[in-house]
C-alpha cells in the first residue's frame, strides 16, 4: 500500500540556520515558511541534525516556539515507518527528501540560498 505523503528529513545548522553552532544562527525564513506549507499540505517533517541533548532541545524550541515549525520526529522515524521496516529502528531515518546544507548538489529552491545567475557572473562590483 502507498503512503499518501512525503516524508522530509531537514537539518539544522546552516539549514534552518545560518550555522551557529552552538548557538543559532539567523533563520531561514523562506525554507521555514516552504516546509510549514508543505507539512500543511500533509507532509511529514523530520529534524535530522547532529545536536543532542540542551542543544538540540533549544533548536527545537526555537523551531516551535519562534517559527511554528513543529516536526513529527526528532532524530527519529516516524513511528508508521518503523512498522514498515518490519519493527526494526534503523538509524538513518527514512525520507523522500533530504535537506541538508551538506547536500553535494547545488540546492535548488526553495532550499536555496542564492544562485548565481549571468547578472552575477557579468557584474563588475
Ligand atoms: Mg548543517
């Protein structure tokens, strides 16, 4: 049987954030706002970042509380794909998509951050 939605897996660092760590960087409103429309959509939303304990507890916190970003899972599966991988937790989680500043591609919006364009590539400045 499908599954009726997307499953998203997004960092942190130099993701959501500009890259802080260990404090939080400016945010990147227009991939915030992009996976708060595509979890309303019916996506699911996975935070896959390297901080643990009081530090990933406080980028959750500002996730939720400054940008209304609450994810269905932490560093984690969602609790449906674990049945699906017949009961076993694997530690990569599962996603369609993989958003990562990380990622060895260009990133294509609306993850991006800027791409040059001929105007840039032309400009003298
Ligand atoms: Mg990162």
């Amino acid at each position: 049987m499908g599954r009726s939605f997307e499953v998203i897996a997004v960092d942190f660092d130099g993701t959501l954030c500009e890259n802080e760590f260990p404090e939080i960087g400016a945010p990147n409103l227009e991939l915030i706002k992009y996976l708060r429309d595509k979890q309303r959509e019916g996506a699911r939303l996975i935070l896959w970042t390297c901080r643990c304990d009081e530090q990933l507890a406080d980028a959750v916190d500002w996730c939720v509380n400054k940008h209304g970003l609450v994810f269905d899972a932490v560093n984690d599966n969602l609790p449906g794909m674990i049945s699906a991988f017949g009961g076993s937790n694997p530690r990569k989680v599962y996603a369609d998509i993989y958003i990562d500043d990380r990622m060895s591609n260009e990133w294509k919006l609306p993850f991006v951050k800027e791409e040059k364009t001929n105007d840039d590539n032309n400009s003298n400045g």
